[in-house]
C-alpha cells in the first residue's frame, strides 16, 4: 500500500478516533460541575476503561498513532468518570440531603388495574340508597 493511502486511513481514523473519544466530555463536565455521579453506571463504566486500555494497548502493538491518540485521551477522559463515580460512590451521604431526598420523593401509589380496551371499566358496586 503507498504511504498516501496510509496517511488517508490514519487520517479517517483520527478523526473517527476524536469523535468517540470526546463523546465522554460532556458526561465528565456535568459530573464535576454537579459534583454527583450518582446517576452514572459503574458497570459501563468498568466496562469501557477495560476496553479502552485494551484497545490502547492493540494500539501500540500495531504502531497505529490514530489508536494510541484515541485510546490515551479516552481513558483520561472515561478513567476520570470513573475515579469520580467511585468517589461519589464512597461518600458518605450528608444527613440533610437524605432528608431532602425523602422529602421530594412523591408517595407511591399502588398502580391502577389494567383494563382490557374492548371491556367497560369496572365501577364498584354502590348500596341501595335508604328510604
């Protein structure tokens, strides 16, 4: 293959590699402008860091720069997530915003009765009326 070629593929990968790279960032501000990773998955999490240190490591195996670049920044970008989410994780929770939480959180209500669409609802059965 010529080296134009070459240059084309890293090129497409590079670019490939800077969009799902940086597909994380918006994920890791939100976290430390929130400072909560309450709602972020552990296991994706787990799963996408092994991944990426997997696929950084098949980068320098093959000498591909668009891999390398890829997986490097991703996994400070996906590692940091997850650092953060641990953290989150270990923190002890604040009294208070148990309390709050608690608070804000709607009474549940037992779910209505499904009701079969080619069937009139049920209505419960009134008394006779007194005299």
């Amino acid at each position: 293959m010529s080296a134009l070629h070459n240059f084309w593929f890293e090129a497409i990968g590079l670019v490939a590699a800077c969009l799902t790279t940086f597909s994380f960032l918006p994920q890791a501000i939100r976290i430390f402008r929130s400072r909560s990773a309450r709602d972020v998955s552990l296991v994706m999490y787990l799963m996408m860091t092994t991944g990426t240190v997997l696929w950084l490591t098949y980068g320098f195996l093959i000498g591909s720069a668009s891999l390398i670049f890829a997986n490097l920044t991703g996994l400070l970008m996906v590692g940091s997530v997850l650092v953060l989410k641990i953290q989150d994780m270990l923190r002890p929770k604040n009294l208070l915003v148990e309390i709050v939480e608690a608070e804000a959180t709607p009474a549940t209500q037992p779910p209505a009765a499904p009701v079969n669409s080619n069937e009139e609802p049920i209505t419960p059965a009134r008394p006779p009326a007194a005299a």
